[in-house]
C-alpha cells in the first residue's frame, strides 16, 4: 500500500476535531484565572471568536478555506490591532491553547509541530512592545504528512 499524505486538518479528524480544539481552548480560556489577560480583550460571549478561528484554522490546516470564504484574507495583525497585546496576553494565549493540544491531540508530532505554530503566531501578535511583530507566521508552516 503507498503512503498517504495527511494535512493537519485530516490529521485532527477534520471539522469535528477541529471544532474540538478550538471549543476547549475557549472553555480553557473562560474557566483559567491565569489566562484573564487574554480573556479580558475578548467579549462577553466567545461564540464569535470560537467561530471565527475554527474558520480560520480550518484553511490554516489545510482544509477548507472558510475564513478567507467569509471574510477575505485574514490578515491576523491587522484583525488584532486595536486590541493592546502585550507578552502577557500573548502566554496567557498561549497556555490555553498549549493545554487544548495536549488534551486533544494525541500525536506526538503533530502536537510538537502545531505547538511551534501557534507560538509562531502568538508571537507575530505581539503589538506593545519591542518584540511586536517580530516572527515569521506568515510563512504557511505546515506541509502534508507522509502516513503509511
């Protein structure tokens, strides 16, 4: 049998193991006194963020693009820009997504391999202080994976 290639989206179990990441990440991101930084710059009600990256991380992945469908390029920095991220917010972020990986993707590698992305991208929104901006989140950071 030849090998087939996985995106991280087939990997995670598509849409619906998507929508689990993303759903504990917010529960984490609600229930957390350590994430309160991060928390506080979002509304009341997740329901439009939860939505909003689940879109988006499903393109990310490389399964449907439905962000960019919806609403055009992400264009993350901008999108974020009004909000005052500093490293605070951004390792508070980062806890509650750190946490929902190790939960919920069993793979070793892929969790290794999503992890390093996402602090790629926590760190590109950096907008208060001298590291703003400073990565390289706008390079596609994953390339299909080869499973037997």
């Amino acid at each position: 049998m030849s090998p087939q290639t996985l995106t991280p989206y087939q990997a995670l179990g598509g849409a619906d193991g998507i929508h689990r990441l993303v759903d504990r990440f917010y529960e984490l991101m609600d229930e957390l006194p350590e994430a309160y930084a991060a928390r506080r710059l979002h509304p009341e009600s997740l329901a439009g963020a939860n939505e909003s990256l689940f879109e988006y991380l499903s393109g990310w992945l490389g399964g449907p693009n439905l962000y960019i469908e919806k609403k055009g390029h992400p264009r993350l920095r901008m999108r974020h820009a009004p909000y005052a991220i500093g490293m605070t917010e951004r390792d508070e972020w980062m806890l509650c997504m750190r946490t929902a990986l190790t939960e919920q993707v069993a793979d070793e590698d892929l969790r290794a391999s999503l992890l390093q992305a996402f602090t790629q991208m926590a760190d590109h929104m950096v907008n208060t202080d001298s590291r703003a901006g400073c990565s390289h989140a706008h390079v596609h950071p994953f390339q299909p994976r080869e499973t037997a």
